[in-house]
C-alpha cells in the first residue's frame, strides 16, 4: 500500500500534469480561431477557381497543356498530409490509416508518395513504399503560402514529367470543433465540367488564347487547392487538440479526486490505529 508521502507526491505531479493540459487547451483553442477564419477566407477563392477552369476546360478543346492531358492511369502520386506533432487524439491516426487503405486499394499501381507532415513522414519512410518528397515543420506556426507553392511545384514537375499518371490529395477536412472530415481530391489529371444531358456549351471570345490561360490559372489552382488544404488540416488538428486537452484536463481532475479520497482514507487509518496504540498502552500500564 503506498504511503501518505507517495500520495501525496502523486496528487502533487497530477496537479502539475492538469495545469499544462489545461495551458495546452488554451492556446490550441486560440489558435483554432486564428486558423478557422483563414480556413474560411480561403474556402471561396478556391471553389471559385475550379468552377471557372472546369468550365474553361469544358468549353474548349485545346487540351495541349500537360496538367489537361489524361494517360491510362499505371502511376499514381499520393499526397498525405498529416501533422508535425502528436498530442492530437487520433488525428494523425487517422489519417494514417486513410494513407494505408489508399496503399491497399491501389496494388495494381506504382505510387509515389508526398509526405506533407512530421507523423507521415516517420511512419511510411520505413514502410514499403517510395517516398517522393517530405515536407516537415510546415505548421509550426502560421501555414504560408510559399509551403503550398513548393509542394505544388513537386507534384507539378511529376505530372508534367509524366512520373505520374494521376495525383490524389488526402488530408483531414475541417468542419466543427467537434468533427473533421477525411477528405481523397482527385488533383491531377484535371477534370473539365459535365455538360447535363441536353446542355449546348457555348464558348466564349477569350482575349487571350485559352492555353494561355491555362498556362497561367492551372498552376496556380494546383497550389491553392494544396494551400486550403493546408489550412484545413491545421484547423482539424487544432480542434482535435483542444478536444484531447480537455480530455485529458477532465480524466486528471478524476484522478486527483481519486487520489485524495484513498490518501485521506489511509490518513484516517494511519490515525486509528495511532489511537488504538495510545489506548492499548494507556490500558497497560
């Protein structure tokens, strides 16, 4: 049975332990705020600009550049993002599984992989499978545009190389503080719009031509996708952090109380049978 001194040596480092779980809620829901606003400013922009390639693409029939054009799909690229850290509940697990069943679903095919993420890095580097690039350390802080611009360009090159047939994107989607949604997006080939059965597209006059403008908007596009992308996942990983803390916060509380009801139970045994020894000896004598 443990002494008073070891219990309350324990309470002590669980009290300890609740104040930095609590600290760590904190700042993840303060960073939760920042991340959702720019998570929400970012949805529009690149909604809006897949609609409007889509659209371009379907109303025209150049399809020269190499982000249109469409191979039988032998080699495949997959772009995992995870995060940097743990502390998150199942976050990175989860998405780390959704990386596997990837791997699993796909054994007809070469794939390559783009480890965004610390987590996915670490797990799939001594795993089976051919790492074409690892990009760590990019939610530290404030997620930058310049970190999308350099993944994009990897998997660009890729594509246009034709090192690969079609590009998957896999991350964790933001969507309440209390769920996040694992999110598979078909990057590359690029996919033009459907016209509904019975619908005539008409083109229209483009003041310049328009594999100019797919020179110029599809990179671009290709790099905001993997920018909201970023931001989704780090809005998700603050909320399952906050949720984790606050978990961890409460379960602490629990214990302490726990402890401190079997330490004054042993402090009330400790001083009965003091008094039984005073009165056995008083009676003695």
């Amino acid at each position: 049975m443990p002494s008073i001194l070891d219990l309350r040596r324990r309470i002590r480092s669980v009290k300890n332990t609740q104040k930095i779980t609590r600290a760590m809620k904190m700042v993840a829901a303060a960073r939760l705020r920042r991340s959702q606003e720019r998570v929400l400013n970012a949805r529009p922009y690149a909604q809006e600009m897949r609609r409007f390639l889509a659209s371009l693409a379907a109303r025209t029939e150049d399809r020269s550049h190499p982000l249109l054009v469409q191979r039988p799909v032998r080699k495949s690229l997959l772009v995992l993002v995870t995060a940097d850290r743990g502390l998150a509940g199942a976050f990175n697990a989860n998405l780390i599984r959704a990386g596997q069943r990837y791997l699993a679903g796909h054994r007809d095919l070469e794939i390559q992989m783009l480890a965004v993420g610390r987590k996915a890095r670490d797990f799939f580097r001594k795993r089976p499978v051919k790492l074409a690039g690892e990009y760590v350390n990019l939610f530290q802080r404030r997620v930058e545009f310049s970190a999308a611009r350099e993944v994009a360009a990897r998997v660009i090159e890729l594509y246009a190389k034709q090192e690969v047939d079609a590009v998957d994107l896999v991350y964790s989607e933001f969507k309440s503080l209390l769920s996040a949604k694992l999110a598979e997006v078909r990057l590359l080939p690029f996919e033009p719009d459907k016209p509904a059965q019975g619908e005539t597209l008409v083109d229209y006059i483009y003041e310049q031509p328009p594999e100019e403008i797919f020179a110029h908007l599809l990179p671009r596009y290709i790099e905001s996708e993997i920018y909201r992308a970023l931001l989704e996942s780090q809005a998700a990983e603050y909320a399952a952090k906050m949720m984790a803390m606050d978990a961890a916060t409460n379960n602490a509380g629990e214990l302490i109380d726990s402890l401190t009801l079997h330490l004054n139970r042993v402090r009330q045994a400790a001083i009965t049978k003091e008094i039984i020894e005073i009165v056995s000896g008083a009676s003695a004598l």
